[in-house]
C-alpha cells in the first residue's frame, strides 16, 4: 500500500508547549484508521496539524503528494458558531469551495449536487432553515454532506459520532464505510471502542504519544488502554516550551 501520510518525529503543541510528542510512523493510501486515546491524549492536536492549521515545533508531516486543498476536515461541532445566520444549503455549498471558489456563483450543476448531498445524508426538506435550528444529529448530518461535497482523497473527522443518536451514528458509518471503499484515507478520532473494534482496521491509540498503533485488536489491549490513561494522567501541562526552529511543512 503506497504512503498517504508520514509523520517523522513530529511534536505539536501551541505556544511552543508540546501536546504531542515525537511521532513518527506511516498510514497507508486508502486506509480506515481510528485515533483514540483518553481526553488530552493529542488527537484534535494531531489532526489540526495533518490539515496545516498547526505548524509542526519539530520533526515533519508528508502528506504523500496531496495538496492540502484535497483534504476534508470535520471538526467537532463545538468548534463551530451554529449562531452564524446561514442556511442548511448555503452551508453545505460551502463543501463546493475548491470547484467553485470562495466567492463562486452557485449553478444548476452545483445545486444538483448540494441536494444530493443533503438526501445522501437525511436532509432533504431542511434546505431553507438556519443552521442554528438544527438538532445535534441533524448537526452533525450536515457536516458529512459538507464533506461528501468537497470529494476528498483525504478525510479526517474529528469526534463524528459524539453525542448523535444510534440511527444518525449508523447512518453516518455508513457513509465512513462508503468512502473506504472508494479508496480514500480515512481518519477518525473516536471514544467508542466497540465501534472502533467492529468497524475500523488500524488503530493509533495515542496519549501524546504514541502507545500502540498497528491493526486494531493489537493495539487496543487492555494492558495499552491502561498504559495510555496513565501516560495522560502523569503527564506535566507545565513542562517546559520546546525552544527548536520550527521547520517547514513537507509537500
């Protein structure tokens, strides 16, 4: 399997105060893999440098010769302002921005494809309402089409199934599964570890650094689940900054 992504001996952190520390390793073009850990272990961190918003402090992150405009980011809900006044389908238009430009005109093509987007994920009918009316789940249902729409060879998801009901959950798996099959990266930080366990290959368990990462039944033991919750409850927020140059993020 050719290399999507690769991490060598990368540390990430905000003002030079590291949250993940020396990573290195590979993920493979097309791969399903889950990144889980206790809270604090490190993952929106890692994430928020795979898509470029975070600067590496050291070491460096390859991107297998993907553009960043290639990949797709769901963040978790709490980091967006559901109080913005916008519709459900301007929203998800938004998915269209690499095609379209920021400041493109919506055609009929474009149109068709945010209401495919939307059946795609349940949300026909809920074109005109405002993103702030909307459940949790019906939430989270358009930020999948929003991905659907940007037609990524790489996805990452951040916590995409946290607090949604089972059938929102399944329905959005589904679409998880769908993109694999395609033969897109797919990443996903999860708590669920029966989900993890039943639906996805490759697992990273992280505690700002790396405990184990392999298939999954390897890496989710009881013996590193219980490694990793210690690293995280010893680990010290006042550590030193780290003092290194910052490098450059690989193409």
């Amino acid at each position: 399997m050719p290399v999507q992504l690769q991490f060598r001996d990368v540390t990430l952190g905000y003002d030079r105060h590291p949250a993940v520390h020396h990573l290195s390793g590979e993920i493979g073009a097309g791969a399903l893999l889950a990144v889980v850990g206790p809270n604090g272990a490190g993952k929106s961190t890692l994430f928020r440098g795979i898509i470029g918003v975070l600067k590496p402090l050291t070491g460096s992150i390859s991107l297998g010769g993907v553009d960043i405009r290639d990949i797709a980011y769901l963040p978790q809900v709490t980091d967006i302002d559901r109080s913005f006044p916008i519709s459900v389908f301007d929203f998800v238009g938004t998915g269209l921005w690499r095609a379209t430009g920021f400041f493109g005109g919506i055609g009929k093509a474009q149109r068709e494809q945010i209401d495919r987007a939307l059946l795609a994920v349940g949300l026909t009918g809920f074109e005109n309402r405002n993103i702030g009316t909307l459940s949790g789940g019906q939430f989270q249902r358009l930020l999948f089409a929003r991905v659907l729409l940007q037609d990524a060879r790489l996805i990452v998801l951040d916590e995409p199934f946290n607090a949604i009901d089972f059938r929102t959950a399944a329905d959005l798996l589904a679409l998880v599964k769908r993109w694999h099959a395609e033969g897109r990266t797919v990443l996903a930080a999860l708590h669920d570890m029966d989900l993890v366990r039943t639906h996805f290959p490759e697992t990273l368990l992280l505690a700002r650094e790396a405990v184990a990462w392999g298939a999954t039944a390897q890496a989710l033991t009881s013996e590193h689940l219980e490694e990793a919750r210690r690293m995280c409850e010893a680990f010290d927020d006042s550590a030193a900054a780290c003092v290194a140059d910052i490098p450059q993020r690989a193409a």
